[in-house]
C-alpha cells in the first residue's frame, strides 16, 4: 500500500520547520496558454536556480540508493520523455525488476496523484516513495539524509537553495525534487503549435484525420491537452489482474481492481513499451488491441463496451492515421532541453 511510504515519510523527516524559502531569483515555469490551472501550488514552493539545480543533480546522482548504483535517472531517461524506452518493466537495485513500466516524467504540475494506481497523492513525495521502493532505490530516505548531509558540495548546494536552514532534511530534498520536476514541462510538439496556431504548427491531411478520428474515439479518456483525464480506468489489456490489481491497491474497492491511471499520450512516440506492463512494444499494436484485443472483465470501462463489441471500431486507414497524429505529440524541444540533462 503507496500510503504506507507516506506514513513513514513523514515519521523520518526530522525538518523542524515547515517554513517555505522563497528567492527573488525564480525559475519560469512554462505554463502553456493550452493547459489548464496546475494542480501543484506553485506559490509554496517556487522554482529557483539553486533548486532546480540541486534537484537536477539528486536526480542523476546514484547515492540516493542503497548501494549507490541507481540514480532516478537510470529509468527516467530524458531523450525518452523520462521513460524507460525498450523496457518492459524497469531494474531497480540489484537487478531487481518490479511489476510496472517507468512512465514519462512530464507536465506533473497538472496532475492529481502519481504512479499507475495513484498511490501518490502529492508531488513533493515522489522521491521519498522511489528512494523506499524495494524494487527501485531500497534506501531509507533518513540515510540519504544523513549521506547528503556528509558531502561538502551537497551542503553547499543545500545551503545555496534554502539558506534559513543549517542541515540538510527531509522536506528539503523533497522541494529541491519537486522544483526540478515541475519545470519539466512538454507542451512544444507539433500538436501544441497548431493548436496555438504558432509557427511550425502545420499538420498533414492524415495526421488532421488522426485527429479528428482520436477525439471521437480516444479523448474521452485521453482528454484534453494533457491527454489524460486522470482517472482510473481498464481499458481491457489483460483478463486476469491477480499479479496487478491496480487501484485496487490503493482504494480496497473490489470495482477498481484492474483499473489503472490514464496516461497522457504526450511524447508516446518515444515512450515504448506500452501500458503499465510494458505490454505492447509499438503503437500499432496498441491500436490492434483497441480494435480487436480488448478482454472482458466485470472492471472494463463502459467506453469500451458501446457497440455491443468489446473494443473501438477503427479500419486499418483510420488505425495508421490515429498513429500519425500521435507522433505529432513528440516534443523534440523537450527532449533535448539541455536544461534537465546531466551537467
Ligand atoms: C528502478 C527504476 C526506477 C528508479 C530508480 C526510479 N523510478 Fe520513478 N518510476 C519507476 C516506475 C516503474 C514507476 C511506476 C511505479 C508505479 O506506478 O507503481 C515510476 C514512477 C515515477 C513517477 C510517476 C509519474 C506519473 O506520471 O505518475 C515519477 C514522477 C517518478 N517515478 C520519479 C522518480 C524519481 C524522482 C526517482 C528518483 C528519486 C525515481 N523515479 C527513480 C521506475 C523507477
Ligand atoms: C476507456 C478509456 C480509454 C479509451 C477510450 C482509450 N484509452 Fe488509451 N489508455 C487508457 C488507459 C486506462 C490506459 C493505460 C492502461 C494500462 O496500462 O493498464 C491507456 C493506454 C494507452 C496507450 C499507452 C500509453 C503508455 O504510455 O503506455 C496508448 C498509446 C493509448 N492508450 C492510446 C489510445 C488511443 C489511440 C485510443 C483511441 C483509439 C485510446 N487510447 C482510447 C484508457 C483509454
């Protein structure tokens, strides 16, 4: 249960005050004229060089794990969009491989809760749950505490980005994360600048048929320009959920069992494999399975249900179109943003 890692999150961080550092020097953060209000309040921790830069650095620094091998970095690798590209499952510390597929890290400022079953309900406490993963970094987040705590330039640079605060704890690693994440933000695909009507926003006839036809038949629960409605939902891709019963474990309710968080489609050219299993290597088996691989269980969404076939009715015409309109949402400005690159 993701709830568990909250609990004791909270009973390790020794922070004794949950004063909030502010700096006149903030960090923009790219808030697209096509996306909503972020979820993520801004005003409480905002974005500064020096923590942006210390969260950069956490991030790609494998002494966050237990046996210093792992870094955030190794499955969120930023030419992909912060996924794992070619793996179907991620290794976490000592070969160890978990259940699910690494997601993109993007646009997280906008969502509710994180991780396939929402068992996040907040991002400052992404790291703590990744440090504690048994399957990622197995790490008590209290020894990473202690580990920054003896390194001269991790001082330094906890000095530089919180300076009302003499040693290094746990609510700052947590800001310093949550300000490198929340500048990552991919709204520059092609998609975006036709929608804006900015230049270089121009789309084929069969990428504006893949358009038109996704939001017919995708975007209810792809929605919007995040391409997610951040709902919990099956959309069919396994007949047995018994190894991930996904929202399930977060909720207990026997009507979430199989349920899983839509993902946002943004970058998905570049995010492979497929599915919280990694289950489908390319985006034209994704739309054979929308067409003819969807299994039914008493869980599977109703959209998925409509014509008395389980599955979305698409032709082969309209299945190549709906994989050229996705490509659009490939955001190569993101991608190669030296920015979130290693220094
Ligand atoms: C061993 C591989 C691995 C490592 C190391 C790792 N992650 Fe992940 N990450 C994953 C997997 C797998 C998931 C999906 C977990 C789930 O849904 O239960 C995930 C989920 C996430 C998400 C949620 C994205 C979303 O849209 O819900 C974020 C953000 C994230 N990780 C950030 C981090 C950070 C920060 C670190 C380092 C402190 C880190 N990860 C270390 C594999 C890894
Ligand atoms: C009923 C809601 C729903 C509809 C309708 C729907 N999807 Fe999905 N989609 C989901 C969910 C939920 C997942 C993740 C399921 C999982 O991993 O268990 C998903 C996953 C995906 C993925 C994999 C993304 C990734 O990062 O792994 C792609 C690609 C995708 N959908 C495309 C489409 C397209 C194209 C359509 C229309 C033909 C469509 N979806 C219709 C809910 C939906």
């Amino acid at each position: 249960m993701k709830n568990r890692y909250f609990l004791i999150g909270l009973l390790i961080i020794t922070g004794s005050s949950c004063k909030k550092e502010t700096s006149e020097s903030s960090f923009e953060v790219f808030l697209p004229s096509n996306f909503p209000a972020p979820e993520y309040n801004l005003a409480s921790n905002p974005v500064t060089p020096e923590g942006f830069e210390l969260g950069k650095r956490l991030f790609y620094d494998p002494i966050l794990s237990q046996d210093s091998t792992i870094s955030c970095a190794d499955c969120h690798i930023s030419f992909s969009a912060f996924s794992h590209p070619d793996h179907v499952t991620s290794h976490g510390i000592r070969g160890q491989f978990g259940k699910r597929n690494a997601p993109a890290i993007q646009n997280l400022i906008w969502q509710r809760a994180f991780f396939w079953d929402g068992g996040v309900p907040d991002m400052d406490l992404i790291s703590l749950n990744a440090i504690e993963s048994p399957v990622e970094m197995d790490e008590d987040p209290a020894n990473v505490i202690r580990k920054l705590n003896r390194n001269e330039t991790y001082r330094r640079m906890f000095r530089a980005a919180f300076p009302s605060r003499d040693t290094i704890d746990g609510p700052q690693m947590m800001q310093a994360f949550s300000q490198f994440m929340a500048m990552l933000v991919s709204a520059n695909s092609r998609y975006d600048k036709y929608i804006r009507a900015e230049s270089g926003g121009t789309l084929t006839s069969q990428e504006l048929s893949g358009m038109a036809i996704f939001r017919l038949k995708c975007s209810t629960c792809h929605q919007g320009d995040l391409f997610t409605d951040g709902a919990y939902r099956n959309n069919g891709i396994l007949g047995d959920f018994t190894n991930d019963k996904g929202r399930y474990e977060v909720s207990s309710l026997p009507e979430d069992i199989g349920k899983f968080k839509t993902p946002s489609l943004r970058n998905v050219a570049v995010t492979q494999p497929y599915m919280h299993n990694g289950r489908f290597r390319t985006l034209e088996s994704v739309m054979e399975h929308y067409a003819s691989g969807v299994k039914v269980t008493p869980t599977l969404d109703q959209k998925l249900l409509e014509n008395g076939m389980p599955g979305i009715s698409l032709s082969d015409t309209e299945k190549q179109d709906l994989v050229a309109f996705l490509k659009t949402l490939t955001d190569e400005s993101f991608i190669r943003d030296e920015r979130f690159q290693q220094n």
